[in-house]
C-alpha cells in the first residue's frame, strides 16, 4: 500500500484507453456499477479521462437490481460513487424481466454460469435500447487470466476470443470496453482507498447476500496469480498481451450473431441462452 502511487495508476488506465481508443467523440457509454471496487473505480478513472480530454461523448452508470435482497447500502453506495465520478445513474429491477434471482441458486446449474447469463443478457439489452454506443465494465486482468484458464479447461476455446479491451459489437451486440484490462484487484483497492472512493468492502456477489453457497475458487485463481507474479517478473502483463493475441486469431472465425426466435437478443444458437435459462427457470 505504501509504494502504491494513484498517478502512475490513473496513467496506465489512461494509456490502455488511448492505445485500444475505447472512448471516442459522440460514444455514450453505459457503464455497469456493482457497489464494489472494480466497477467503482472503471467508472470514476473513465469519468476524469473523458473531462480530463474534453471529449464530447456521454458516459452514464447503471445498476440492475437482483431483487429485494440487495441491501440499500448497495444502492446507496453507487449513488455516491456517481456523485463523485460527477455522472448520471439508471437504476433497473429484474422483476420487471419476469426473472425471480433467489431461484437461480436453486435450479440445478452453476450458479456463477446463470449468474453470468443473465448479467450479460440485460446489461446489453438495457443500454443498446437507452441508445448506447458501447458497454463499460470493470473487468480487470487478473478476472481474464481466471477466465482464460478456465476456458481452455472446459474446452470453450471459441469464447477466449472475447478477451480483449475492446471488444467490437456486431449486430444487437454493443461493443464492449474494458479499460481495466491490464489491472488488478489490490490496485483497484488500493486507489479508491487512496482517494477516499466510496465502495461495498464485502463480497457484492448477489448470493452473498443471499446467504446462498457460490464458487469460491476465483479467490484461489487470483491467489495462484498473486504467487506467480511475485518471481515472475510482468507475468500479468506478458499473459495478458498472449491472450490478446489468442483473441485476435480465434475472433477470424466469428460469425455475426444471429436473433433469439424468443426474444430478438443476439445469440449464436437458435434459442438464446437467457431464454433457455428462463424456461428452466419457469419449469
Ligand atoms: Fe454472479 Fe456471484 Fe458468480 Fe459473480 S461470483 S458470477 S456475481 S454468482
Ligand atoms: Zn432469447
């Protein structure tokens, strides 16, 4: 904590938002806040780079509420985190998508792939029909180097190919920006403690809440990164740089999307996987 130097920090994010040209005139860019750190800091870093350079594009904060579950000390920690980042903020109820949250945790799939399907599907939905150029989230380096791995252990080889900083939309998919793409959790902690940024210092896992058992083996994979970096020097940075590249290669092949026969949502089968996810959950 103590070497720990918010300018240099605040630089490198500046630099991965220049070289991979995430923010450009006229984007207005939804970005998805949690309460927690990571989010917190993508918002407030992005919100200085767009005043800092005077550029004319709209950056906006929006929070989907799981349910009533969510403690208001959440809602009411984004809300500072907006004040400070000085921009506006949507809050959304996923009552209002026929989806109950607390029965994800009971249906029997991974909670963490339902989780993950269902954030996607509505935080795309959401700013594409508010009229959203791009989708910011606070995705850091340490969150891909897990998502590679693990990828390549299920064999989803074709996903690796969505880990980069920018990811260009196709048809109703926005593209995504991820502009803490080379950084990682302890930094992002250590800055928002720095300046005094407001965030939830607990788990914003939504089944923490929940009090609901979730995969806490992500812990374990940022932990084996922690390890690695220490005698290996720009580990995080090197791998990151070959996942890149990896993207590049395996996004040749990329289809456009094709539209859920449901609900219209880009998917890459007939059906997509939200829906499929709410019949399962309707059953
Ligand atoms: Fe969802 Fe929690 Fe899993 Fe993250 S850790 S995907 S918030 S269930
Ligand atoms: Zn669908």
């Amino acid at each position: 904590m103590n070497s720990f130097n918010p300018e240099s920090y605040k630089k490198k994010i500046y630099k991965i938002i220049s070289k991979y040209k995430l923010v450009q005139e006229n984007d207005k860019i939804f970005i998805g806040l949690s309460g927690g750190k990571d989010s917190g800091c993508a918002c407030f870093v992005l919100s200085e780079y767009i005043r800092e350079k005077k550029l004319k594009c709209e950056l906006v904060a929006f929070y989907i509420k799981l349910g009533d579950f969510i403690p208001e000390r959440v809602i009411e920690t984004i809300k500072k985190q907006t004040e400070v980042a000085q921009i506006p903020l949507k809050i959304y109820d996923i009552k209002d998508f026929g989806i109950s949250y607390k029965k994800i945790g009971t249906l029997n799939r991974p909670i963490c792939s339902s989780c993950g399907t269902i954030k996607r599907y509505l935080m795309n939905k959401i700013a594409r029909e508010e009229g959203a150029t791009k989708l910011c989230t606070g995705h850091h380096g340490d969150d891909f180097i897990v998502f590679f791995m693990k990828n390549i252990l299920g064999k989803n080889i074709e996903w690796i190919s969505k880990f980069t900083p920018l990811l260009e939309g196709k048809g109703k998919q926005l593209t995504r920006i991820r502009p803490l793409f080379f950084g990682n959790g302890e930094d992002n902690k250590n800055f928002c403690d720095f300046i005094n940024f407001p965030y939830i210092q607990e788990d914003v896992c939504p089944h923490f809440f929940l009090k609901q058992k979730i995969d806490k083996r992500r812990e374990k994979w940022y932990e084996v990164i922690r390890e690695i970096s220490k005698w290996q020097p720009n580990f995080r940075e090197y791998f990151l740089e070959g996942i890149i590249e990896i993207a590049k290669i395996l996004s040749l092949n990329q289809k456009e999307p094709l539209e859920c026969k449901i609900c219209g949502e880009p998917t890459n089968k007939e059906i997509c996987s939200f829906c499929r996810l709410l019949k399962f959950h309707k059953d």
